[in-house]
C-alpha cells in the first residue's frame, strides 16, 4: 500500500525511530513547522503545507529553491494544518497515512491530531501516529499485529463504548467484552505472546503501543 508520511509541528526527539518510516514513504507532506524535522533528517518532502507562521521563513525559501511544492492556507480557517495535510494526502491518492510530530506541548493540538486518526478512519484509510515510544491506531473489526520493540499496551475507547472486544496475546484478556470511554480499565495491558490479535464488533478503539525502558 502506497504510504503518505506527514511531519507536523510537535516534538520528535528519537529520530532514529521514525527514520524507518521516512524511507519507505511514497509521498512526504510536512504541516508548516514540521518542516524542520524533515530538514533536520535531510528529508526532502513532496510538498510544505500550511498558513506558514511557525516556519523559518529561510527554511522555507530554502526548499522552494529546490523546487518543493508548497500550498498556502489562510491564518484564520476552520481546520488545522495538520487536518489539511491529511486531506491534500487523501487528495493525491494516499489513504495509508503516517503521522510524524504529532504530540507536542500543546495538549489541544495532540488531542485533535488523535483524533485525526478517526478523520483518517471515516474516510477509509488507515491512520497511524509514531512517536519516539509509542504507537497509536485504531481498531477496525480486526487487527493482528506483532509485539515488536512494545512492552505495554493500552485499549482506549473513542466512542461512548466499545463492544464485543476479543483479544488474544495479551496478559489480561478480553472475551466479547465491553470498554467504556468514562472508564480507565483498558489502560496498561501488557503482552503475552509475540503476536496480538484484537477484534471489535462495534464503536472505535484506540490502541496504543508503549516502549518502556527497562533495566
């Protein structure tokens, strides 16, 4: 599946964790800001996007010199920059999309680019977002997935509930079981074995992959 990598504006600070994901990419978009990753990685994107008022202005010209498209966005306008990064991706044909920079020190911004992931979800791509410890996703009906460099893993629901949750290769099993949005029972599970299936008969879930350091 053709991938669209998308660097926003938030922190990366492990950028050896991302580097994978970067060189498989089919297309490269960064979010205004999040143009400085890319730089920082000698990444050059497809195209820059945004209203341009958190990118140096030298950045920017830099890679206009090189021939990078850029598409420009009013200040005042009713979506982020990083929902307008997902829609020109969706735009160019990419619905498998990897969120790069996504948390930051703006909760609001972190909590809508999580969501972001459901906006990717209703228009029928798959959505991911890596950070330098986790990886975040939603479940569709059914996901199997290997446990990797993940030592914890966190079920959160993002509809009031979510039912019918079967889960396998995870320390504490779910069986056509029930999670609840107001409820905290789905955080921190842990893996069992190296391979993870999670099936879901109705709402959206959010899965959270954690790398903790251990001694």
């Amino acid at each position: 599946m053709n991938t669209a990598v998308i660097f926003l504006a938030g922190e990366i600070k492990d950028y050896s964790v991302i580097k994978k994901y970067t060189e498989q990419a089919d297309f490269v978009i960064c979010a205004d800001g999040g143009t400085r990753h890319a730089d920082y990685m000698n990444v050059i994107p497809d195209m820059i996007i945004g209203d341009m008022d958190s990118i140096d202005p030298d950045l920017l010209g830099k890679y206009i010199g090189k021939g990078v498209k850029t598409r420009l966005f009013k200040t005042e306008k009713d979506e982020t920059d990083s929902q307008l990064a997902v829609d020109i991706a969706f735009e160019q044909g990419f619905k498998d999309i990897v969120l790069l920079g996504a948390f930051g020190s703006l909760p609001d911004h972190t909590l809508a680019n999580v969501m972001l992931l459901e906006y990717i979800r209703q228009k029928k791509g798959t959505g991911k977002i890596v950070t330098d410890n986790a990886e975040l996703s939603i479940v569709r009906n059914c996901t199997e997935f290997d446990r990797e460099c993940f030592n914890r893993i966190s079920l959160i629901p993002l509809t009031e509930k979510v039912s019918g949750i079967t889960t396998a290769g995870l320390k504490y099993k779910l069986l056509n079981d029930v999670l609840y949005r107001a409820d905290t029972r789905g955080i921190s599970n842990r893996f069992e074995e190296e391979r993870v299936r999670i099936e879901v008969q109705e709402g959206v879930l959010l899965l959270v992959k954690v790398r903790e350091e251990t001694d």
